[in-house]
C-alpha cells in the first residue's frame, strides 16, 4: 500500500518542495531511530526543486526526532536565510553543505554524522578495512578528507570538495562519516552502509587486530566487478535504492510518525 502524506501548505510551498521537505523530515527521524543523531549537532540537507540552489537544513535548537517538514531552514549557498525562522543554523553545517551542494548536480540529499563508531573508524590509521561484505562494497566508492579543525573556515570548502571528487562516501578524518545521493533513498542506502560498516569493524576489531582475517584480495576484487554489473531482471522494475526508501519511510511512519507536519 502506497504511503500517504500531508499535503503541501500550498500558499508558502511547491509541492516539489514539500515532497522534499516531507522525504528530508523522514531521513532525520530515521537516522534519530538509528541512535546517529548528535543531540542538536550534525546535519541532513536536501536540495530545493528549482533554479536557485538553495538547499533545506535542520534549524540549530531541535533534535533530530523533533524534526518536520515545515521547521526545516531553507538557505541559499552563500548562508543566507531565504525565509524567516525562530532558529538559526548550526555554521559547521552550512560550510560543509555549502561545499558539496555548490559542487555537485548529484547531491540532492547529503548527510553527516558523528557516531561513536563512524568517529572511530575516521580516527583509524588504515580506515575502513575490507573485513565483511559490506565494507567490500563500499571500499571501492569511499573517500577521506584530513582533518583540519571544526569546520567553520569556508576556505576548507575547496578542500573537502577536491577529496570527494566523484565519489558518495566519505570518512572525514578525525571527525565521522559523509553520504549523499541523487534522491532520499541512494543518500540513506549510502549513508547506512557506511555506518554499519563501521559497526562492524569496531566490533571486529575488538577481539584484536591480530585476530582479524581480512578478506582475500581475489574475493576483494570479485565484489568489486559484482558491484559493477547491472541489476539483475529478477530484483524488479524498481531501482534498489527506492525500495529501500519506501521501506524506510514506512518504518518512520510507524515509529516515528508526525514528520510530515
């Protein structure tokens, strides 16, 4: 059965925008369900529908499970606010979404996080290691930004951008984990990924590096060419990513419902 939400206040909103805000209110409650909220620190953005490149963020002051579709802060690329709002912003959010809305059409959600296991595996020498089967997948597509501080120097912005380059993921060094995609649902895939991988490694290696059995480099090599090849007819029409998202937003309704308000 087909989720059914609020409709848009159509006097202040598109309804472009309001399915965004709706999908972005969402991706904060979930990832408030996955304990990767930071009290009100970290941030979720979604680009707005339309020529202006501006781009929705939390408001400073809420948690994320406090989050709907009409408190979200719309704000352009050089900070400004474009509507009035009882909250500011936190100013590391916007330098770091800044950065990567400005620089890439692809990034239409982007999410940064600060769990405990993503600030430990960004803090780890060799990064995220190819211990099971779900770093193996995301090796290949992740990338690292050195840390240079809390982010609050907009000259930094050039910097992280350089080191994404193409890529989705990314471990900010020192500081925790960076996922963003083309709709809701590659961003919460990605950004998913990435934290349990993570999960995963802390717990591996708790029983000791020496301990660890890393996977064979023949193995390492064959999930890559797997993750290559194209979607397979019995997996359905429908891309992975948005059944993933659907699902999601059906688990938000359920355990976190009031969202799209």
């Amino acid at each position: 059965m087909a989720t059914v939400f609020n409709e848009a206040p159509t006097i202040r909103w598109s309804e472009a925008e309001w399915r965004t805000r709706v999908d972005l209110a969402a991706f904060y409650r979930l990832a408030a369900i996955n304990g990767w909220d930071d009290l009100i620190f970290t941030h979720i953005s979604a680009r707005v529908p339309g020529p202006d490149h501006h781009f929705l963020i939390n408001p400073y002051g809420l948690a994320f499970d406090e989050i709907t579709a009409s408190s979200l802060v719309k704000i352009d690329l050089d900070g400004n606010l474009i509507e009035p709002n009882e909250y500011g912003i936190n100013y590391a959010g916007y330098v770091i979404h800044s950065a990567v809305h400005g620089a890439r059409e692809d990034a239409l959600f982007i999410a940064h996080f600060h769990s405990p296991d993503g600030m430990a595996v960004s803090a780890h020498a060799e990064g995220l290691l190819p211990l099971n089967q779900r770093a193996l997948a995301i090796i290949p597509r992740l990338s690292y930004h050195d840390y240079e501080g809390v982010a609050l120097n907009l000259d930094e912005r050039e910097r992280l951008v350089a080191d994404l380059g193409e890529t989705k993921l990314m471990l900010l060094r020192n500081h925790g984990t960076l996922a963003l995609g083309a709709s809701p649902g590659e961003a919460w895939t990605n950004i998913h990924q990435l934290e349990t991988a993570c999960t995963a490694q802390v717990r591996t290696l708790g029983i000791g590096r020496e301990n660890v059995l890393i996977a064979p480099q023949a193995a390492q090599d064959e999930v890559r060419r797997q993750m290559a090849r194209p979607r397979n007819p019995l997996q359905g029409e429908r891309s992975t990513s948005d059944l993933v998202w659907a699902a999601s937003l059906r688990k938000a309704e359920r355990l976190s419902p009031g969202f799209d308000v």
